[in-house]
C-alpha cells in the first residue's frame, strides 16, 4: 500500500504543479489563447486516467497568482482513488472515512504557495495520518524504571504471530538498560513453547521458571513473582498459550491469571500483516481482560500496512513498539510520524 499511495499523492502534486507548466506554454507561445483552447489543454487526460488536474479556473488563475487555492473538485478523485486503496491495504472502513475526511478538509480551500506545492501537501497528508495513529504511549523501559519492582508484564497473542521472539526482544531492551529480568514459561499448553523460551533465555543469559506441561499457567507465573521478590529482579515477562478471542476455556484461564496475578501491563503481540483480524482480536481481548498496549510484527515485510493506520484508532488500544526484523535488536518504539514519512515518502 506505502508505494501505491505514495504513486497516488505524486500523481496529485504533479498534477497542480502541471499549473506552472501550463504558464510556461502560453509564454512560448507569445499569445493569450481562447478560453476553449486553453480548457482544452488544461484538461488532456494522461494515460494512466489516475492523475488528479486542477479545474480549468483554478489553472487560469494560477498562472497570474503565486498561491494555488486548491477546490472540492480539485481533489475528488484522487480522494475516491485513495480511500480505495486504503482499504485494499487493510486499512478499516472507519478509519478510511476518516482519513479522507481529514484530508478533504486540509485541502480545500487551502492556498499554498506554488513553489512550496509539493512540500505543503505532503505535509498536511502527513499531518493527517498522525493524528489518526497518534495515542498516549507507554515505553516499557520507562514504566519499568518508574515503577514498584518486580514489574508483571503478561504478554498475550495467537500462535505464530511471534510473540515469545518478542519477549525475548523487550528483555534484551530492558538488560540494556541494566535491569534484571526472568521468564515465567505460563504456556503449558503448546508443544514445544517451554523449549522455545528456554532457548531465548539461554542466548540472553535470563532465568526461566517452568513446570511441566499441562501444569496450571498461573502457578507457574505466582512462582516466577516470587522468585523476582526474592531476587530483586526488575520485571516478569510471562508466556501465556496463543489462543484465539474464541477460545473460551483459554480466555477463563486467562483471566484466572489476570485476577491472581495483576499484572502492571498487558501486551499483545500480533501480525503487522493480519489487518482487520488483527483489530478483531486485539478489541475482544481488551474487553475480557484489558489490554495497556501493542506490539506489532513483521512491520518488515508488511506490504500493505493498512492496519498500523487502524489499530490504535479502532480498538483505543496504542501501538507500543513494531518489530522490523528477527533479531533481538529489532524492535523499535511506535512512531506515527515515521510511519507517516514511510507512507508519503
């Protein structure tokens, strides 16, 4: 979706810096030419049928102006080609009518400079997809610094979407900062995902406290408080089993958990490339147990991008942190603004 869009907002800046092109035409010319003639210039349609040109008026006065005053009719199109492909992109249909909303109302009508076309509207596009991603944020390594140790940190999340690799990731970011942490391996119910997370905590040096298999989540995270008390360990990261939000006994469990334990925070973990599944899930999720935050993945290799525009806007839950690669490195804070200059180009 990031380069069809930014395909989309070149065509249209072009387009009304076409305006300047079309002055230097009747100066070659050496003549003022009928209004048709002029219309008729104005208005050839290129090949792709996409671009998005200046009204005929609107052309003719900017060639005597040095601002462009940009009209409804100006921008129709590429609006209606735009919320399409943000839709295409995974983007949700509310957050789509808003975007475009926005954008319909910092354009039209506005008057910029026609040496600063292409700076202005970009800008102003950029403008408008941050203050829809844009939430009150929690950075994990503050909060943990900040508050009563140990600090509980339950992560949540379906099978697959690379959670336990996360885990991973926001304890080699805390160690960093010279904090201590362990692991408490809470799914008992996966194959394999108490092998998982040992294999993590060996490469980073950390503590896991385990039981067997089938053994209940919660008794494994209570002995992982108390192991941290009586070390003097800065925060818990607790496995929990993937589920789905349809999981009803999982969910129970889940829930179990959150009323023994109290974690501080609640994370879920899930796919960048999800889209609206992602939302569905992370909206049930908050409303059985309360979610603080989100951690989206595989921002790398994310070709669409919709749901990173439509998570923090649609569920009320904030984008904490976006994972850009496998290594324990790569992870970084959310940043709306970079995601919008990655957008706009």
């Amino acid at each position: 979706m990031f380069d069809i869009l930014k395909k989309k907002l070149s065509a249209f800046v072009n387009s009304i810096t076409g305006a300047e092109k079309a002055k230097e035409e009747v100066k070659k010319e050496k003549k003022v030419e009928g209004p048709q003639e002029t219309k008729a210039k104005i208005e050839k349609k290129p090949e792709t049928g996409k671009e998005i040109r200046l009204g005929a008026v609107s052309t003719v006065k900017s060639l005597f102006l040095k601002e462009v005053e940009i009209r409804e009719e100006d921008v129709k199109e590429l609006l209606d080609n735009l919320e399409l492909e943000l839709l295409e992109g995974d983007v949700s249909l509310e957050v789509s009518q808003e975007i475009i909303e926005k954008l319909r109302n910092e354009l039209v009508g506005a008057k910029i400079e026609k040496e600063k076309l292409n700076e202005t509207i970009k800008e102003k596009i950029k403008k408008t997809l941050v203050e829809v991603m844009e939430r009150k944020r929690i950075d994990i390594v503050e909060y943990v610094k900040s508050h009563e140790k140990p600090v509980k940190i339950l992560f949540l999340g379906i099978n697959g979407a690379g959670k336990t690799t996360t885990i991973a990731k926001i304890a080699k970011m805390l160690m960093d900062n010279n904090m201590r942490v362990v692991f408490a391996a809470s799914d008992t119910f996966r194959a394999a995902a108490i092998e998982q997370i040992e294999v993590h905590a060996n490469r980073l040096g950390v503590k896991v406290i385990k039981k067997d298999y089938g053994s209940d989540p919660t008794s494994v995270a209570y002995d992982a408080m108390n192991y941290a008390r009586a070390h003097g360990t800065d925060a818990i990261l607790i496995d929990t089993a993937g589920r789905q939000e349809t999981n009803i006994n999982l969910i129970n469990e889940l829930k179990k958990m959150n009323r023994v334990i109290k974690p501080d925070l609640k994370i879920y973990v899930g796919e960048s490339i999800a889209g609206n599944a992602l939302i569905e899930q992370v909206a049930s999720f908050n409303r059985e147990i309360g979610v603080d935050g989100v951690i989206l993945t595989k921002l790398d290799c994310d070709a669409k991008g919709g749901t990173i525009l439509s998570v923090a806007k649609t569920t009320g839950v904030p984008v904490l942190y976006v994972g850009v690669g496998q290594d324990y490195d790569d992870i970084e804070l959310f940043d709306a603004k970079k995601i919008a200059d990655r957008v706009v180009g």
